[in-house]
C-alpha cells in the first residue's frame, strides 16, 4: 500500500473514532457522574499508551526526561486531558450533543485570539472575517432551532463548551513548542492528568455509586477518543508526506458525529445546527487559507 494511501486509511480510522465520540459521551454521562467517566477514561488511556510505548520500543525514553520535560507534561497534561475534558464532559451533560459538539469544534478560531496576546500576532482582515462567520455560526447553534426566539436553554453550558474550546487551543500553543517525541508526550500527559482527576475523583466523592454501563462508555472514550485515536491521527501526518492534503479531512469529523447524534442518541437535528456547522466549518477554512505569496513560498 502507497504511504499516501494509508495516510488516508488511518485519517479515516480517525474521523470515523472522533465521530463517535460525543455520542460516546453523552451514554456514558447518562449513567455516571462526568468526574467519574473522565477518570476511568483517562486510566484507559493510559494504559493504552503504555502499551503503544512497548510495542513501538519507546519505554526507553521515559528514562531520559529532564525534570523541566516532567514539569512540562505536569502543566500541559493539567491543560489536556484533564482541564479541558472536565470542562467539555459538564458541557456535555448541560447540553443536547449536536450544541456541545460543534460549539467546541470552534478552537481554531479562538487559537487566532489567542496568539494575539501570546505569540504577539496581529489581527488580519482574513481572520477578523473568519471570527464573524464563525461566531455567527455559534449564535446560529446556540438558538437550538429557535433562532426568532433565542434564548439559551443552559448558559452555562454554551459557557463552558466554548471555553473548553479555548483550553485546548492553550494546550495547543504551549504543546507545539515542545519538540519531544510525540507519544511519549502523550503517555505523561495522560499519566499526570490521571494524578489530577484522582485527586478530584476523591475530593468529590465521585466513586459512592458505580455503573456498568458507565464504565464501558469510559472504555470506548479512553480507547477510541483518547488512546489510540491520536496515535492514528499522528501516523496518517507520518504517511501523508505534506499535511495540508490530510489536515482538512478534519473538518468531516463533526458532519460524521452529527450523523451518530440524530442516529444512536436519536436527537432532531436542527437546521440551526447544521447551518451553524457550516459557518463555523467557512470561517476555520477562511482562517487557514493561504495567500498566493505564502504558496509561492511553501
């Protein structure tokens, strides 16, 4: 098989797990408290990546991290996992999924608004347009259908879905300045953020009840959204050759979780929702869209 075409088997590997996710979520939240899903998801993941740490023969390289590279994975492991699931498992459990999922799909478009104060940027006529369709996507999406009677059936929770959208682009901004292998970074991310959902886990009292069916919908996330889904996603990068060809399939991934919101959790999609999808989707494309002088010169 030609490296372009497994590129794309593993990128579809991806879009199609990432899909399922916010289905995922909502079962899950249905039979357990958020804190406790996110734990024993977080423990599968894990135990997920060490395994893909075996069998790529990277064991090694936990040994040769400094204490400013556990440091590092300490704070951006409390960015993600543990922050911004927090964050995004109450959205969810606040909100009908086809509002949560989209709204938290708008990072790349807060990951503009944050490099202004971060890495100094500024604002271009392209990415101030991009803001506009994108959150005029969000208003769309936030009516929940009822777009000539707004009016937010959780405030909290549009709140928090669009702030777990600015913690991962946080995350983001500081894990790509980080040049470790990316696994490894992963697995001690993963591992210190275990460290801080059992602290609170523990301080919330959120092991007095137990479900089974909770502890399999953590299974799946910890597994499919979590552990191997990115190790997938970085191996279709590996084969892709040049990334942009790969990177924008990206954008299938909430059309196809849309899909598995109307079909397993039988949820009415709204045409507010889709159109809403749609805007935000144009305003990312906008964003990302190089000029004719930055083509010239990849």
């Amino acid at each position: 098989m030609k490296d372009l075409n497994k590129s794309y088997l593993f990128a579809g590997l991806t879009i199609l797990f990432w899909g399922t996710s916010a289905s995922a979520f909502k079962i899950g939240l249905k039979y357990t408290d958020y804190i406790q899903l996110l734990f024993f998801s977080i423990f599968t993941a894990v135990l997920i990546l060490f395994i893909i740490l075996i069998f790529q023969n990277k064991l090694h390289l936990l040994k040769n991290q400094t204490k400013t590279d556990y440091f590092n994975s300490a704070f951006i492991g409390f960015l993600n996992p543990f922050l911004y699931y927090t964050v995004l498992f109450k959205a969810y459990s606040l909100l009908p999924a086809q509002i949560a999922q989209p709204l938290n799909f708008i990072w790349p478009i807060t990951l503009v608004l944050l490099s202004i104060p971060i890495l100094k940027q500024s604002l271009k006529l392209k990415s101030f347009l991009a803001l506009l369709i994108s959150f005029a996507g969000v208003f769309l999406i936030s009516s929940e259908g009822q777009i000539f009677n707004f009016n937010l059936s959780s405030p909290l929770g549009v709140f928090l879905a669009l702030g777990s959208s600015i913690v991962w682009s946080l995350f983001w901004l500081f894990n790509m300045k980080d040049k470790r292998d990316e696994v490894v970074k992963l697995f001690l991310n993963f591992f210190f953020a275990l460290i801080f959902i059992s602290i609170l886990a523990l301080y919330q009292n959120a092991f007095e009840s137990f479900s089974k069916n909770g502890f399999l919908a953590s299974i799946y996330i910890g597994f499919f959204e979590m552990g191997i889904t990115f190790v997938l996603w970085l191996k279709a990068l590996q084969f892709a050759g040049r990334t942009d060809k790969i990177s924008n399939l990206v954008y299938l991934t909430p059309f196809f979780s849309l899909l598995f919101i109307h079909f397993v959790l039988h949820e009415k999609i709204y045409l507010t929702t889709i159109f809403g999808l749609i805007l935000i989707i144009l305003g990312i494309l906008i964003q990302n869209r190089k000029s004719k002088f930055e083509n010239e010169n990849i």
